[in-house]
C-alpha cells in the first residue's frame, strides 16, 4: 500500500499550491513491470501497475475538468538500472541481456539515464 499510497497523499498534499500557482508537475516512478510480466515478482509488478493507474487517475483528478489548470502528472518507467541494490542480477551477464531485451532501448538504464527526466 505505500508504493501508490505516498504518491497518492503527497499529491494531495501539495494540489492546493500547485493550484494557486497555476503549475505543477506530479511525476511518479513505475516501472516496466507496470504493463509486462516478469517472472517471480508479482508483489512489485502488482504495486507499480498500481503507480501507474494512480498517474492517469492524479491526471484526470487534477485536470481543467475539476478546476485546475496547468498541473500535470507523468509517470517515469526507466527499466532494469544497474546499481548497487541490483548489482547481483548484472552480475549474472545472460540475466541482465534477457532483461535488456525486454526494453525499448534493447538496454538496461544506468542512475544518469534518470538525471533530468523528471
């Protein structure tokens, strides 16, 4: 529950000034397992399928529909990055080309992917 939930309240929390500013950016981070199916993870894929419905619901909740004017929400879905936490899966090479493979890119993200994307 604290996957969707933090994005869910800290959008809540800060509508009020991004409404009277008339701007804001929500952005959230989901992940590839948002729309496919990786093996052994379905706690994970469940929550960030649920960070992803959140974003479109953040969008149309804080659209010009109910009000607000100039906010949006986007949700950032980077891929496998390579860092310290996943450093075992890239040390397992056809692990880490299998997931590559799954990608757009045909690789996987790197922390500088990230820098700026939001």
């Amino acid at each position: 529950a604290l996957l969707p939930g933090a994005p869910a309240f800290l959008a809540r929390a800060c509508a009020p000034g991004m409404a009277a500013a008339g701007y804001g950016r929500i952005v959230t981070t989901a992940s590839l397992q948002s729309a496919l199916a990786f093996p052994n993870s379905l706690p994970y894929a469940a929550a960030k399928s649920g960070v992803l419905g959140l974003t479109r619901a953040l969008a149309e909740a804080y659209s010009p529909a109910h009000g607000y004017e100039g906010i949006t929400s986007n949700a950032i879905a980077p891929g496998f990055v390579q860092t310290e936490l996943t450093a075992s899966v890239f040390a397992d090479e056809p692990r880490a080309r299998q997931l590559a493979a799954r990608t757009i890119a045909a690789r996987n993200s790197t922390p500088a992917d990230l820098a700026g994307a939001a």
